[in-house]
C-alpha cells in the first residue's frame, strides 16, 4: 500500500487544463485529481496568497480592500504572470507533494491564442514547480482527442469550445488545425449579462457569483418545456437595503440572449472561413460542442438551427480537454504532432 503510493507518486506524469474558469490536474493512473476555479486571492500590500481555488472564488465581490480576488487567465490571455505562475504551482504542489523529487512530464493545455510571451511563462512556471518536460497543447486540439474525434485523419473536425473567457472554435485535419477562431465572448459574459439585465429590469444589484447561479438555475438559449423560476436576493438599487424578486426562466434568455448570438455567430464565421472540402466534411459528421458554457440549455440544438449541422454535445464537456490532454500524455509518440513547442 505505501509503497504504491510512493511509486505513483515518483512516476506521477501530469496533464493540465489550464482554462479561464477552472484548472484541472489529471494523471493516468487516477484520472482527475483537482478541479478547481482558476481564481487566487492576494494581499493587496505584499501580494502573497491568501487562497487559491474554491476558496479564492468566494472573495469574489466579498473582499476587504487589503484581500483582492484575482482571475489571471480570465480573457484567455494571461493578464499576471506571477499570480499565473503561482496558481500553477499551488495546484501542482497540491496534488504530487513529492513532485520536486519526481521530475515528472507534464502536458498543459493552453488557449489557442496564446502569445510566446505567454507559452514561456506558462512553461517557466511548471519547469519551477519541478516538471522535467513539459508539451503544451492548444485547447480545441485537446477537446478534440478528449471527445475522441479521429483528428489524425485526412478529415475535418469541427469543435466549439465554450468555456469561461473564451469561446474557441477550430477545424482539426491531420493532427494540425487548419483554421481557427477564438472570440472573448462565453460563460463570464452571460454572467454580466444577466447582472446589467437584473440590475436595470429590476433594480437589483447582484454579485458575479449569483448571476452564475441564476445562470445554471435558470439559463437557456431556446423556450423550455417548462418554464422554472428562483428568487434572487440582492441589494435594492435606489434604497441600498437588501431585496428579493422572482426571475424566470423567459427573463434570462432576454437576458443572455446578445452574448448567445455573438457565440453561435462564431460558428458561422468559422464555416465561411473554412475551406469546402473541410465544410462538406462537417456536414456530414456534425461539429462538436464542449466546455462548462455548453451546457447552457438548449445552446446545442439553437447551434443546429443556425447552422443546419449535427451537433454532437460530449458528455461530460467540463473534463473533455483535460481528458484529451491526458491522453496526449499516455500516448505521446502517437499524438507527437499536436504539441506546440
Ligand atoms: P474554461 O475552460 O475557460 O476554464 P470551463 O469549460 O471550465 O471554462 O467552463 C466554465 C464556464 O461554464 C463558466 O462560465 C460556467 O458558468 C459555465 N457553466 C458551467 N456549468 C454550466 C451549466 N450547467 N450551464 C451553463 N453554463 C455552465
Ligand atoms: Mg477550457
């Protein structure tokens, strides 16, 4: 028993989603290991951590003004290097404690539009938190092995990844990605949404944490079966002291419904960019949907209206890149064509 854990530990090869929203760690022998936001809290003055994670999400619109809650990844860029780096370690120290010791690989899944400036900070910060060879791998290639696509063959794969910051679009043909299109318009944006919606409908002031909550509650791109309801507690707008209303399910897809559009209109500027070949390909095996902001429901079957393709939604789209990277690492000879430097 001990000495399992020593030896998984030692060999412990790690692959990482390292997303706007959430940051994922996954091993091959135990699969997911954290699953965590990707937010940290710092002291204001001195600038160390105070939280990393889950805890740190829950400063969000709650800290004092020595605390502040930082999302460094949030457009899909990355906004502070060291606060980037630091949460990296954090998460890889949490879960391989003897990982200085181990020299491990580890694979990172970054957005697509990553800069050089960015993949070597990116790299920096895994090679300072003990990895031995670290691969980067962009994200919708990742969702694409994650969800099983066949990606090496001489055919095209399209895949919308919907995740927090970003919405990432991509046609994948032999192990390369032959076009892609990524717009700063998903799942943080629909939260802002529905707090300026709340806000001037209502007269109520929300937190970024509770419009997500209504989000998940209540949120859909097309009419629902049945309609659903939730009180929302805020503060009044004008009297400053604490209120409640009843939202509906109708109201936040007015709400949303701008940032919706905006992401289905990704898709068809990726289609008319997309050679015809690759296009016709497509159409007859259907695009792929992933990322946490693709469970918005409904968001699959108004892609397939607008777009008249096959949707295909992956099953659990919160763990697809995470999965498809790990996968890179298990087979690396195999996928030896997919990392980026
Ligand atoms: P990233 O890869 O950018 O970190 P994720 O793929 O983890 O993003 O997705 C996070 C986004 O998905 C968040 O904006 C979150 O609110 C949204 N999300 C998660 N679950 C749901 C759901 N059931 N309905 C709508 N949006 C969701
Ligand atoms: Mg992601």
């Amino acid at each position: 028993m001990f000495f399992d854990k020593f030896f998984s530990f030692l060999g412990k090869d790690l692959a990482m989603d390292l997303g706007t929203a959430n940051t994922l760690l996954y091993t091959p022998s135990e699969g997911i290991v954290l699953n965590e936001p990707s937010v940290v809290a710092i002291e204001t003055r001195t600038g160390n951590l105070v939280a990393v994670g889950k805890e740190a999400k829950e400063f969000l619109g709650r800290t004092p003004e020595r605390i502040r809650a930082i999302r460094p990844m949030k457009d899909g860029v990355i906004a502070d290097f060291e606060v980037t780096k630091e949460m990296i370690a954090y998460f890889i120290r949490k879960v391989v404690t003897g990982f200085r010791l181990a020299k491990p690989r580890i694979n990172i899944c970054v957005p697509s539009g990553i800069t050089q400036v960015e993949k070597r900070a990116v790299l920096e910060s895994a090679h300072q938190a003990g990895a031995r060879h670290v691969r980067l791998v962009e994200e919708p290639m990742a969702a694409a092995i994650g969800a099983g696509l066949p990606i090496e063959e001489p055919v095209g794969n399209m895949v919308v990844d919907i995740g927090g910051g970003t919405t990432e679009v991509a046609v994948i043909s032999l192990s390369a990605i032959a076009y892609s299109e990524s717009v700063r318009v998903a799942g943080d944006e629909l939260n802002e949404a529905i707090q300026r919606y709340v806000q001037e409908e209502f007269k109520l002031l929300i937190g970024e944490n509770m419009a997500e909550q209504i989000k998940l509650r209540l949120g859909s791109a097309c009419p629902l079966p049945e309609p659903l309801t939730m009180e929302v507690a805020g503060k009044n707008m004008v009297a400053g002291t604490p209120a409640t209303v009843e939202i509906t399910d109708s109201h936040i897809r007015e709400a949303i419904k701008d940032p919706v559009a905006t992401i289905v209109q990704a898709v068809r500027t990726a289609l008319e960019k997309t050679p015809p070949e690759l296009v016709t390909d497509i159409a007859s095996r259907g695009l792929l949907l992933a990322g946490g902001g693709s469970l918005l429901r409904g968001l699959d079957q108004l892609v397939a209206q607008e777009t008249e393709l096959h949707v295909m939604l992956d099953d659990d789209p919160l763990t697809t890149v995470v999965r498809g990277t790990g996968k890179t690492l298990e087979h690396a000879r195999h996928y030896r064509q997919v990392f980026i430097n």
